[in-house]
C-alpha cells in the first residue's frame, strides 16, 4: 500500500506558507527536483566533512596564533593569514572527495524520483542503470 503526502504538508511548505509563499512540489516540479536531491545530499555528507575540517584544525599548531597574537594581529587576521591557508589542504581533500561522490549519486535520486520529472534529476550513473539494465 503506497501512501501518499501531499507537498503541503512538508515542513519547509509550512514555513513558506507563514509568509504566504503557496507550496512547492519539491521533487514534482522539474525546476526544484534537482535543487532538493542536492539538498539533501549537501546535507548527508555535512557530518562526515565536519569532522575532517575538526580534524583539519587540531591540525594547526597553536604556536602559530600566539605567535600572531604577539605581533598584534586581531581575529579576522588570524582567520584568514593562519587558518585559511593551513586548512588549504584539508579544503581540497574534502572538495575532491565530495565531487566523486556526486559523480557517483546514485541512490538518492533513485529512490527520491526515479529520473525525476522530465528527467531533471537524472545523474550519470543512473542513465547508465537505465540503459544497461531497464
């Protein structure tokens, strides 16, 4: 027995709608099926790339800010001259990573939308699902 809930009823439309924006067929709608399945797959691997960018910044030698903090230099300075450039790495690590991981979504639009409407959320992976095995 499939049941069915109607957009409406989501809690991001509920939101909308106390600022009287009609609801939005998140993943009927061609134009936000793609926007939602992105979403949610930002969201799946939020966790995960906390936990290198923490990793990232244990990493990071304290002598070098009490060091700046020495020569005078406020927060903003210490972020940007100390921080940044020392979590380069870690930043290229994680982009690396999170793009083949997206070359490689498969599931989530799978189970979300099968294709989507009009085929708006359809990845490569998946077109090569349907082509080789549908």
């Amino acid at each position: 027995m499939e049941i069915y809930i109607s957009p409406s009823f989501w809690s991001t439309n509920y939101f909308l709608g106390l600022f009287g924006i009609s609801p939005i067929d998140w993943l009927g709608d061609p134009s936000w099926a793609m926007p939602s399945i992105i979403l949610m797959a930002v969201w799946k691997n939020f966790g995960y790339n906390m936990i290198i960018f923490t990793a990232g910044l244990q990493n990071i030698p304290p002598q070098l800010y009490e060091a700046a903090e020495v020569e005078g230099a406020n927060a903003l300075q210490k972020f940007f001259r100390i921080t940044l450039p020392m979590l380069a790495p870690t930043t290229l690590f994680i982009s690396i990573i999170t793009l083949i991981g997206f070359f490689q979504l498969f599931a989530e639009p799978y189970i979300m939308t099968q294709g989507g409407p009009l085929n708006s959320t359809l990845s490569i992976v998946q077109y090569m699902y349907q082509e080789g095995f549908r």
